[in-house]
C-alpha cells in the first residue's frame, strides 16, 4: 500500500471536468431554492392557515427525511405513474439532471426558509414601530424594513445552509449523473486506488467550501457595512 | 400500497439496522464532539492545530466522500496489514455497517465539536465565581455547575446534529448497509413499485426524526422547568 502521487495529478484533470456539473446543481438549486423559501416563508407568515399548513407540512417533511430519499422518490418513483410519464413535466423528470435540481430545490427550499423565519423574527420590534410611526404600511414596512435587516441576520446561517448544498450535490453521483463525484467513483471502480482519488478530491470540495465562506464572509461585511460595531 | 404487504418484517429489521447504526454513531459522535472540544479548550497548540483541521476537514467535505473513503480505504489498509502476517489473504472486507458508524460519527462530531465548545464558554461567569465563593471544590463545580448549565445551551443544537445522524444513516446504504434504503431496493426489483417502496423508506426516516424532535422538545421543556435559571 502506498500513495501513487501519478494517479494523483492524472485523476485531478478528469474529476476536475465535472465541476460544471457540481456548479450548475450548485447554482440552478440555490436560486430556485431560494425563490422556493420565499414563497413559502411568504405563505407561513401570512397568517391565513390554508396558505400556512402547505407550508409547513412542505418544511416538515423535506427536513425530516434524507435528502438521498428524496432523490430517489423523484427519479426512481416517480416514473412508476403514468400520468407523469405523459405530463408536460416529463422532459425533466426524465433526465438525472432534471430531477436533482429538482430535488436540491425543494430540499433546500424547506431549509432556507426556516432560516429566512429567523431573521424575519429576529428584526427588532422598535424598528416597525417607528415605521408605522412614519406612515409606512404593512407592505412598504416589509420591503423597506423587515427585509433588509432580516436578510443581513440570515446571512451567517444561510452560508452554512449553502455549503450544506454544495456537499449535497455530490449524492447526484447516485442517480448516474458524472459530476465530480460520479467521476471520482468510475476512476476508484477502475483502479481501485480509493485514498488518492478520494482524498484529491476531498481537497476540491475543501477549497469551494473556502471560497464560498470567503465569499459570504464578503457579503456580509458589505452588508453590516452601516451597523454600528 | 398492496406490493408492500410481505415486506413489512424487512422494513422492520431494516429499521432496526438504522437504530443500531444511529445509537452506536450517537456515542462515537459524543466522544469525538467532546475530545474536539477540549482539544479546542486546551492550552496546548499542537492538540488546538489538529481539532481545527479535524473540523475543517469533516465540515468541508461531502458526506458520502467520506463513508466511501472510510469503506474502501479501510479495506485497503487492513489487507495490507493482515496480509504482513498471512501473504495469502487477498482481500479483507470491513463490514459497511461499522465503516459507516464510524464515518457518519466523524462528520457529526466535528459539528459536535462547535456545539460542545460554544456550551462550555456559554456558561455564565457569575454561576461558576458563585459557586467559588460557597466553597465548592473544582470537581464540584464542574458536577453541580457546569454540566446542568452546559447541557441546557447545547440542547437545540444537539438536537439538530441527531437528526443529521438518523439522516445520514440512509446514505450507509451506497457502500452496502442492509437498512431500509437497501430493502427498498430489493422489494423494488420484485414488484416493480419504486415509488411505494421509496415512500415507505420515507416514512420510517419521518418517524424517526419525529420522534427525535419531540423528545428534545420534551427536555428542553424540563430543562427549563426552573424557569429563568436556566436562561
């Protein structure tokens, strides 16, 4: 047993061919997503209870299973009916690519939104206050107001919720998608050398994680760039 | 839901798999959580230096890569010792479930290690000079002091990282682990009802963390029946 530095830098470049597939699961599931936690963060705060429920049974059950169900359910199950095999939906559904994005949206979706809450319920009560004081209504309090500075207290969490998705993208290896992962897999099947090519592309993984804290560490100086320290 | 009658008793064994494999993953969580954090409260900067590359790693790092190279990298490594003392193994197989324990224990623990450290700086200064000025002895204060106020601030987040346990499980089936993920793929290829089957893995896996939920709820509920000196 010992570590073959070769197969190192020659695995590097293959694995490495599939980071487009991590980024566009990466990036097409994080604004879905949180489009996704929005509306839903819209539908639960909205006081009516037949907007709320959907809502929260939504959260309850995608955080209360793994996600790797969840992929499965959509790509494996969902086929068995045929009336989705003759929707419209059927195009996506079909693919691999489509139902992991579609699974990372809902997923993420029930997270964020539980997050985007806090925030929400974290803005101080003196500041709508003044609001109403000033003539501002429900709408414009939330706009102006809510949204800003629960947008800049959900940021820290958010960033972890947003690596958490990152990692999450390499479970699409399971429903044969080839992102770095898949990739990973196929040169261990072949060479059977796991340790040079898992642990490189751990590495991979280590240095997007950086980048995207970095990256969140960033947004959120610009954001409390008005806060008094 | 007709195709699942007959494979209740494997979702039921598989089930179990899944308790095992959780309860055993909750002790190692534990104990790589607390020796990460006392590494992380230590004076010494070598033990500071490896807990923080120990949660880096664990934190930066996909899941499954993980188990996988747990998996296979243990295999690989144990034949290679065995075969010192007997050339004529060829292969020695680590059975997935410990792998996986030890892998979903790994990546828990090192958030683990966060919850544990933020508790014990949590705890207020005024509790532990208090219980200074009426003479209790380190060990006491430790006792009476630190552990009822620490377990009260780590609860909420404890709670979430054993749901990411009992989720986490599901993924021990990739490298082979018979839990109820596996059983649905059996059951599948014989009635050829994926989503049923996926749905009742569901299920499990929401009763699961149901039952988790509810049971922090009922002890942070009892942590802080003495009202405000809990915080």
């Amino acid at each position: 047993m010992n570590f073959d530095l070769s197969l190192v830098t020659e695995s590097i470049p293959k694995m490495l061919a599939g980071i487009g597939i991590t980024f566009q699961l990466m990036a097409l599931s994080a604004v879905l997503g949180l489009i996704l936690a929005v509306i839903l963060l819209l539908m639960r705060i909205s006081g009516k209870w037949y907007l709320s429920w959907p809502a929260q049974v939504h959260i309850y059950i995608f955080r209360g299973t793994p996600i790797l169900v969840q992929i499965f359910i959509i790509y494996y199950g969902l086929p068995q009916f045929e009336f989705i095999r003759d929707s419209v939906f059927w195009p996506i559904l079909r693919e691999p690519f489509g139902c992991a994005i579609l699974a990372l949206t809902l997923n993420t979706g029930a997270y964020v939104s539980e997050i985007l809450r806090g925030g929400v319920l974290g803005v101080d009560h003196g500041i709508l206050e003044a609001g109403s004081a000033l003539g501002l209504s429900a709408r414009q309090k939330f706009i102006y107001l809510t949204t800003p500075i629960a947008a800049r207290l959900a940021l820290p969490a958010y960033s972890n919720d947003f690596i958490s998705l990152m990692k999450a993208t390499s479970l699409a290896s399971t429903i044969t998608l080839m992102d770095m992962t898949g990739i990973a897999r196929t040169i261990v099947a072949q060479t059977f050398a796991p340790y040079e090519v898992f642990i490189s592309l751990a590495i991979i993984y280590m240095i997007l994680t950086w980048i995207i804290q970095k990256t969140f560490g960033r947004i959120e100086k610009y954001l409390s760039r008005y806060v008094n320290p | 839901m007709d195709a699942v009658t007959g494979w209740w008793d494997d979702y039921f064994w598989g089930s179990m798999i899944v308790l095992q494999v959780f309860f055993f993953s909750l002790l190692l969580m534990v104990l790589f959580g607390l020796i990460g954090a006392g590494a992380k409260l230590s004076d010494s900067r070598v033990a500071q230096k490896i807990a923080s590359a120990y949660t880096v790693i664990f934190r930066g790092t996909p899941e499954i890569l993980v188990i996988l190279l747990l998996y296979f990298g243990s295999a690989i490594a144990l034949t290679a010792i065995v075969q010192v003392f007997n050339p004529d193994v060829k292969f020695v197989d680590v059975p997935p479930m410990w792998a996986g324990t030890i892998a979903i224990a790994l990546i828990v623990g090192s958030y683990a290690t966060e919850t544990f450290r933020g508790a014990f700086l949590g705890v207020r200064p005024g509790s532990i000079e208090a219980a200074r000025a009426l003479g209790m002895s380190n060990l006491q204060t430790f006792i009476y002091i630190r552990i009822p106020e620490m377990w009260r601030l780590a609860l909420p987040a404890f709670g979430n990282h054993m749901l990411s346990l009992i989720k986490d499980t599901a993924l021990i089936s990739i490298i082979g682990l018979n839990e109820t993920f596996f059983v649905a793929k059996q059951a599948i290829g014989t009635t050829g009802e994926p989503f049923t089957m996926y749905i009742v893995v569901g299920c499990i896996y929401l009763g699961f963390s149901t039952i988790i939920t509810l049971s922090v709820m009922g002890m942070e509920k009892f942590g802080a029946r003495t009202g405000e000196g809990a915080r």
